[in-house]
C-alpha cells in the first residue's frame, strides 16, 4: 500500500461499494499506478479514506437505493477530502436525475437528463469521444484539450457552473466537473488508454 | 462520433495477454474476445483469463462465447470485463438478453447476429461456431434486430456470414437496412480485407464500430496506419 504524505500522493483509497458487478477494471487501474483500493461500503472506511472514488455502473435508482441503505447518501456529501466520481458517480453528484426520476445527493446543481436516440446517434452513447475542457482543472492536468475517452452512458448532466470539460454528443454535457473537493468524469478514465490513467493518476497526487 | 476497431480472437490463453498488450499499444478502441473453449455443451468454463486480460488492458473488452445464463455473465463481468455478448442462447431464450440487462444494465449487453442473405432476404443463423450444427433460426434479420433491442440489447454486433473470410469487404447494404432500425449502436463484422473497407463502411453504412479478426490477427492490416488512413479519409478516430 503506497502511504505517501498528503500533496505528494494518496494514503488509502476507498471504492465505494454500490453492488455493481463491474469493479475490477478499476481496481486494476489503480494497481497499474501503484495504488490499492479498498472496495468498500463501511462509513468508517470512508471516512478515513485520503481518497474516495464513487464508481457506478447500472441505474440511477438502484444505486441511490443502495447509498441510502448504507446511510452512505448522508455521508457523502460531508466528505471533505478528495472524491472523484465516475460515470453514474459523476450524476449522483446531482440534485436529480430523469433516469426513474431519481433523487440524487444534490452535491452540484443541476439535472441529469436523458440522450434521446437520433440518427446517426445511437443511445447509449459508447464509445470514444473528445473532451474539451472549459475550465483548467488540474484533474485534467497535462491531458491535451480534445482527447479522446471512453464514454458509457445514456444519460448526463447538463453543462453548469461545476462543469470544467465538456464533450458533445446531441447536445454538450459535462464530461467533466469539479467543485471544492468533489471532482467526477463522466467517462471511464479507467479503460481510457494511457490518458484515462493520467486523470486519475492527477486525481491521487494533484488532490 | 464513436468509431472502433475491434479484432476476435480464437487462440486460447498463452497467447491472449500478449495480443491484448500489443492490440492495446497499436492503439485498438475495443477487444473482443471470442470465447471458443466454451463448449456448446454448456460444461464450465474456466474464466480466470478474463482476469489476466482486464489487468493489463486499460481499453474497453467484451466477453463472447459461452454466456448462458445470469450467473454466466455475472462472473465474466466480475472477472473485469465490460459487455457481455450473446449470439446463440439470446436466440434459444430470449428473455435472458431483458434479464442480463435489468441486472447490468443495457450498456454491457450486446447481441451477436449471424445473418445470411438467402434469395433477398436477410435470414438469422445459430449455432455458426460449428459449421455442422449451423442451422436456420426460423427469424427475418430485421424482426431480430428490433426484438433484441425491444428486450433491452445495448449494441448490436452483426456478422455478415456472405462475407465472413472472404475479405472483399463489409456487407453495405445489409448494414445500411440494419442501421435504419437500430437505435443502439451497430458494429459491423465480417468481409474486412483492406484498409477502405473501413473507411466504407463508416461513411456508407454509419456504422459505430468495425470488427475484423483475421486482417489484424495475420498482421495484413496495422491499426495504426489504419487509424491514418481513416483520418485522412475524414472519419473521426481516437488517434
């Protein structure tokens, strides 16, 4: 376990557990870069973590179902070291989405709305797309402005005042966002090449 | 917006890990691995590779071959995969593809069509991993291509079996009809032989994503300089 001094790099990382089967690819990401996470739902974990990551996979209201089980929705938002969400992790941040029409943790302001299917745009939106980032964020530190990451998703959050990368699919959405100590992609930066990597590499030694 | 360039691997595990490093350093958007050590049986299957492939691969893989049941595609996906793809038992049980998707949601789930062109029409095969068992399954490709994506398909795969190793190129036409009734992305398979199959296929049919196997795998075609090539023909790659 890498036990690096805060500003030089991450102490112990928790994985929020949210019961979705998809995990590992995460894990191993963050093996690659030479860091354990710890999968977990234990509050106590959480809370002593020097880094939170809410992955997600799956839908809107299970997810929040699952958080709210736990009591991990109340605890969440008062986390005050750094929590990167990813993909459903990034919408959960949110004050709704219209998936199921689910209350979120409303971390950020905004609504999280569905991609409407289209020719020539298929949903779910998957696949590489470019991302522009809107504001410096230093998540995106070293990350050439309109890189390609990979994206899964079928909804997403509007662009807003939290949003520092955008990428357009339809319409521009947030692809990235960060406010005070919450940061979220909503693409998969652990299956998004040597770029993917770079972010989350930024998120445990820049946060 | 989203393009890919897919390869299917029938080796076995020795020389799996290597290919994905050397796909995912050639600069490849997605793997499939197609499955082939699962036996149409249904005897159990040893999944441990899937591991192996999700530790060193920092690109998206799907699993193919021998997906059965729920259960099946929890522990490919728990391996750290990240679709799941169903040909033959999505056709044998239809339900499973509403199944798999209401407990992993839609994004993981992708068909497998085998489709024919049999006196003008387009006619849904089973069973094509063994030629001998190969038969008709009775569906109009376009019935299929809405009933998978009604029962919660998140992308669909067809491989056009006309031009499947024969390398003279993708099946346009097919694929233009099949794209016209298919609102999840559609990743055409079978007939690459060149570099402007590809670009045909994108600009032609609309395609998401291209799968080729044999043109990567004899190392007739390189992604990189397909990715090029791509570009220079106007078609929107990752680099």
């Amino acid at each position: 376990m890498n036990q690096g001094t805060a500003g030089s790099g991450p102490g112990k990382v928790a994985i929020i557990d949210g019961g979705g089967a998809n995990i590992a690819s995460l894990r191993f990401a963050l093996a690659r870069l030479g860091v354990e996470g710890e999968l977990t739902a234990n509050p106590d974990a959480i809370r002593t973590a020097s880094h939170v990551i809410l992955p997600g996979v799956g839908a809107a209201r299970a997810a929040m179902g699952r958080l709210r089980q736990t009591g991990l929705d109340e605890l969440i938002p008062r986390l005050t070291q750094p929590v990167l969400g990813i993909c459903l992790g990034l919408q959960l941040l949110f004050e709704k989405s219209e998936e199921d029409d689910t209350d979120c943790l409303r971390i950020l302001r905004g609504i999280v709305r569905r991609f409407d299917p289209a020719p020539g745009r298929p949903v779910p939106h998957m696949g590489w797309n470019q991302v522009v980032a809107t504001h410096s964020s230093p998540l995106l530190a070293g990350v050439p402005d309109g890189s390609y990451f990979y994206f899964v998703h079928s909804y997403a959050a509007e662009i807003g005042t939290a949003t520092v990368g955008q990428a357009v699919y339809g319409w521009p959405f947030s692809a990235v966002v960060e406010s005070g100590n919450f940061v979220a992609t909503q693409f998969h930066p652990e299956r998004s090449g040597p770029l993917g990597a770079r972010v989350l590499d930024n998120f445990l030694r820049r946060y | 917006m989203v393009k890919g360039v897919r390869f299917r691997n029938h080796e076995v595990v020795g020389g799996i890990i290597e290919l994905a490093r050397r796909y995912r350093d050639e600069g490849a958007d997605e793997l499939v691995f197609y499955d082939i050590t699962a036996s149409p049986e249904g005897r159990s299957v040893d999944r441990r590779w899937i591991t192996r492939v999700a530790e060193v691969l920092d690109i998206p893989f799907c699993v193919a071959g021998g997906i059965r049941s729920v259960a099946d595609a929890e522990e490919v996906l728990r391996n750290g995969a990240d679709k799941i793809s169903i040909n033959s038992p999505a056709l044998a049980q239809p339900s499973l593809i509403t199944e798999l998707a209401r407990r992993f949601g839609s994004q993981c789930v992708v068909v497998g069509i085998d489709s024919r062109e049999e006196n003008g029409a387009y006619r849904v095969y089973r069973n094509t991993g063994d030629p001998s068992k190969t038969t008709f399954s009775g569906l109009a490709t376009a019935d299929w291509v809405r009933e998978v994506q009604a029962r919660g398909a998140g992308e669909i795969v067809l491989n056009c079996m006309n031009q499947d190793g024969v390398r003279t190129g993708y099946d346009i036409p097919q694929l233009q009809e099949m794209r016209a009734i298919s609102a999840v992305p559609l990743i055409a398979s079978g007939g690459a032989g060149a570099m402007e199959h590809f670009s045909q296929v994108f600009s032609a049919a609309a395609v998401d994503g291209a799968l080729a196997a044999s043109v990567f795998h004899r190392g007739l075609i390189h992604i990189g300089p397909l990715k090029a090539f791509l570009r220079s023909a106007g078609i929107e790659v990752r680099p």
